[in-house]
C-alpha cells in the first residue's frame, strides 16, 4: 500500500512538472508573433508602405542577442520570489505593460512610438524565454528534460496559435488595438502561473559578482572539452540547419507548384500543425526510451529524409495528397528534431549558470532561422527547386557527421549538476 502511495506521488510530481513546462511554454509563445505576423498585419491594415514593415522585421533582433543581458538574470536575484519566479512576475508585468503600450499607439501618425514599444515588447519577451528555459533546466532532472522540452514545445506552440491565429480573427471583431489590450490580460494571468509554481534551489557557486556572470559561463563551457566545445556550438547550428533553410523557401515553393492559398492554409498550416505536435511528442519519448544520443540520430537522419520530399512534389505538381504527406512527415521530423536539440542543449548548461548558457545556445539556433537563411531565396533562383532542396538535404551531413564525433558530450563530457 505504502509502495504504491509512494509510485502515485511520484507520478504526480512528474506531472506536475510537466505541465508547468507546457504553461511556461504558453507564455513564452503568447508574445513572439504580435512583434511578427500580428504587428506586420496591423500595420498592413493601417497603411504602412512595405518599405517600413520590412525594415521593421529587425524587432526580432532581441531574440538572437538575449545572450548579452542574461548574465544579469544569473547574477540577481529579485527581492520577491526567488530568483526565476521572481524574474518571471516582473518581466510578464513589464509585457502587459508593453503591449497595452502598442495597443495605445496609433500607426502611422506614431511609427517610430510604435516600432519603440515593438522593439520593447521584442526584448522583454526574449528575457522572459531566457528566464523560462533556465526554470526548466533547474526544475526538471536530466532524464526528464526530453518530454519536459516537448511539454513545453506544446505551450509555445499553442501560445503561438492563440496569438497569431486567434489574434488574426479576433481582429476582425474588436480590431487590432483590442488585441493587443486582451493578449495583455492573458500575460497578466500568467503571472498568477509564476507566483504558484516552485521555485527551484540555487545552485552553489552561482555567480555573486558580475564578473563572474559573464565570464564564469563561458570559461566553464570552454573548459570542459576546449576545441570540442567551439565544434558543439558549430553542431547546434549546423543540425537543423538544412530543415530550417528548406522551410524558409516552401510557402514561395508551394505557390510556384501550384498550389493556392487555401490549400496552403488547410494542408500547410492546419494539418501541418497536428503533425509538428505529433512529432514533438514522440520526440519527448524517444529521448526517454532510446536516450538522447540515439534519439539525436533518429531525428536528423529524419529531418533529412523529409526534406528530399518537397523534390518530390516538385515533382509531382499539384497534388493535395502529396502536399499532405510531405507536410505530415516533415513537421513530424521537425517536432523530432526540435524536442531532441531542446534537450541536449539543456543537458549541456551547468545549473550555475542556466540561463546564460541556454541564451547562448537558444540564440545560435535563431541563427539558421534568420541570418543564414537570408539567401536561400538567391539559391532556389539558381539551382531550381528540386536542385535546391537536395541541396538542403545534403547540408544535414555535416552535422550527422559532428554526431558522431561529439558522441562523449551525451555523456560524461555534458555539464553535470553541481552539489546542491
């Protein structure tokens, strides 16, 4: 009877954590497209020359720098709350504040007052996404992390969902203004989330100078495998990469296919959507069963695979059921692969030094998302469809190849919690 109590409290602990990860990574999703697909579209509707939307795209900037100020949520510790809830409860009241904020301006009258607040909101929430990783880490085990990252995955990606799609029909019912005022009510409620959840012990030897803060990450990482460490960092850019460049291209590619905008919005984005959820929890569970080395390998030799399905379609022209068997296994590979990097990247961070390190490596794998994908557009012109999404495919190998090499970082090489 006793034993049985025992396994039922434990399995409730676990999901509970679990679930926290889902939560957070709702509020981590809320925000990031009403700086995006929201903000572009508002302005659309308000008149804005494209000129300016365009130039405006450089908000996001905050998410690939958030390594640069995450020391300090390393270092300090709010007077309330402990040091992530405390965090946590100021950075979601300062993005209500924000978003009110934006919902108040008027573009274009207010263009450079708008894209401040934007700007704002940008870089609050990337604090808050450096904040909510660094909590995962610290309150999940090691072997926990993989489904914790496809909990939190799921958050995101439905607080993506309810921001961008939901935001995009609500607009036509109390426009754009009163979207950004509601979206300021959800992260308010959030907050309710952050001061009941528990608050993770510190680890010792966390930094206590800012000195520490910003070079104590670093140096440790660094110290660990020397050269080894500099081709890790090469590895988490390189793992996704050719997925991500394919991605980049395909709404272009399926017009040029062929297909209309309603076969996009049904097949791409809606069933689309469910396969990325597939994909993402039977990432969680690979990395359980088949622990994360192996469950690294399943994912990228996948990911690659998927991608030589678009010269597929290209090949076959406008075919729906095609459309939505490229799209099924290729949002199922990139759930995979999503939920496996998640994880070993949170394995690699010391608990001293979660956040920062995390904001290291979160930022290198925006990398593929944004700088290097800018040409793609430049190559598909030159090669050709089929030609560049071989290419994209082919780009999986290095990393495969890195795999291989870095195998000792799965292990006894990967930061290992300290004695608390």
């Amino acid at each position: 009877m006793q034993a049985n109590e025992q396994r039922h409290g434990r399995w409730w602990a676990v999901t509970t954590k679990f679930v926290i990860a889902g939560l957070m990574g709702f509020a981590g999703g809320v925000p990031l497209l009403l700086t995006l697909t929201i903000f572009q579209a508002w302005l659309t509707a308000e008149g804005v020359d494209l000129a300016t939307i365009g130039f405006l795209a450089l908000v996001g900037l905050p998410y690939n720098l958030k390594f640069l100020w995450a020391p300090l949520m390393d270092r300090y510790v709010p007077p309330l709350l402990g040091r992530r809830r405390g965090w946590l409860v100021c950075l979601q009241a300062a993005l209500a504040a924000g978003l009110v904020l934006m919902g108040s301006l008027q573009p274009p009258e207010q263009m450079w007052l708008v894209g401040l607040a934007a700007v704002l909101v940008a870089f609050l929430s990337a604090s808050q996404d450096v904040v909510i990783d660094a909590y995962r880490r610290e309150h999940l085990e090691d072997d926990e992390q993989g489904l914790g990252a496809a909990c939190y995955t799921y958050g995101y990606r439905f607080g993506m969902l309810l921001a961008g799609g939901g935001g995009l029909i609500a607009a036509d019912i109390i426009g754009f203004k009163g979207v950004y005022f509601v979206m300021a009510g959800i992260m308010l409620a959030m907050i309710l989330v952050s001061v009941m959840v528990p608050e993770p012990p510190m680890e010792r030897g966390r930094p206590v100078s800012l000195r520490s803060a910003f070079v104590g990450p670093f140096k440790e990482f660094f110290g660990r495998g020397g050269r080894e460490a500099t081709l890790v960092l090469v590895f988490i850019v390189l793992f996704k990469l050719g997925d991500n460049l394919a991605s980049h291209m395909t709404i272009p590619f399926y017009l040029a296919t062929g297909f209309t905008n309603t076969d996009i919005g049904a097949v791409v984005k809606l069933f689309g959507f469910w396969a990325l959820v597939a994909g993402t929890f039977l990432g969680g569970a690979l990395v359980l069963k088949l622990k994360l080395y192996k469950a690294m390998w399943v994912a990228g030799i996948l990911q690659a695979v998927s991608t030589l399905g678009f010269v597929a379609l290209a090949f076959s022209g406008p075919d729906r059921w095609i459309l939505a068997a490229v799209i099924a296994f290729e949002n199922f590979s990139m759930g995979l692969g999503t939920t496996a990097l998640l994880a070993f990247m949170a394995q690699l961070t010391d608990r001293r030094f979660t956040a920062t390190q995390f904001a290291l490596l979160s930022s290198l794998t925006a990398l593929a998302r944004t700088v290097l994908s800018a040409p793609t557009g430049i190559v598909a012109e030159q090669l050709g469809w089929v030609n560049f999404f071989t290419l994209c495919a082919l780009i999986a190998i290095p990393g495969l190849l890195l795999l291989g090499y870095l195998s000792t970082w799965f292990g006894k090489q990967s930061a290992q919690p300290v004695t608390r």
